[in-house]
C-alpha cells in the first residue's frame, strides 16, 4: 500500500469509486473519465508502479486478475463473441502515456463509435 496513491485510497475505501468487482487480488472499477460507452479499471489490491515492475513471481497472481476479465467486461456492458469484443490497455511509464502511478489495465468497449482521448490515436 502507498499512502498518497489514490488507487490504493480506492482499495482502502477512502475515496468512492463505481466499483464493478472485487476480490482477493484485484478491485475494478469504472474509470472517472470514460474515453467508450464501457471503460473499466482492473487494479491489483497491492501497490504496483506499473508492467515494468512485474517479475515472473507474479505471474500467478496476475494470471488469475486477467483470466477474470473477460466475464467482467462482459457483466459490464461490452459486446459478446467476435462481433463484439473489448481493449485491454496498460499504460506504464512516461512514455507509455501512464498518469496514475499504480498499475491499472483499462477494460474499454461498447458498441463503437468510441471517441475519448485514450482510444483515438491507437
Ligand atoms: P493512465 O493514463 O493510464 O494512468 O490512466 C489513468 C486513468 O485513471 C484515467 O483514464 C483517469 O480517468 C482515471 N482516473 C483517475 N482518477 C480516477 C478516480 N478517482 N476514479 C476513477 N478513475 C480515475
Ligand atoms: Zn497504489
């Protein structure tokens, strides 16, 4: 845990956030700025920077946070089977766009057109 963080602060509850799902390894939540009709944010409870600061030790943990996501991005309004579908992006480091210095994956989708800042040049 990181004191200052505000995405541990959410893990904490000490700020409110729309959250979706949570478990033993994660909290996700839809993000304050939506850039699609379903824009989530799949954090792990523990503090993380970013990819950059994964080692294969945390492949287990990390295994079990991305194979549920699918069925929440689903639950959560994204649209199911090939014609439908969703984003998974993480952002690490200055330059990989990364403003929130704890690891977070957006879960993005929703019947398209999308338009927000996050999804328009990628
Ligand atoms: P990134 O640029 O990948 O670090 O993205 C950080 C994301 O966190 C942005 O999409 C913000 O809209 C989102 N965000 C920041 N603060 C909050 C918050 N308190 N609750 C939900 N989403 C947030
Ligand atoms: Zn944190």
């Amino acid at each position: 845990m990181s004191d200052n963080c505000i995405f541990c602060k959410i893990v904490r509850g000490e700020i409110p956030a729309r959250i979706v799902h949570q478990d033993e390894d994660c909290v996700v939540f839809h993000d304050i700025n939506p850039s699609a009709p379903v824009h989530l944010l799949a954090i792990p409870r523990h503090h993380v920077v970013s990819m950059q600061d994964i080692t294969a030790e945390d492949g287990v943990w990390l295994g079990r946070m991305m194979s549920n996501i699918p069925k929440i991005a689903l639950d959560n309004g994204c649209n199911p089977g090939p014609e439908g579908g969703f984003r998974i992006v993480a952002n690490s480091g200055n330059d990989g766009g990364q403003e929130v210095l704890h690891l977070h994956f957006h879960i993005i989708g929703g019947t398209r057109p999308w338009k927000g800042p996050l999804v328009a040049a990628v």
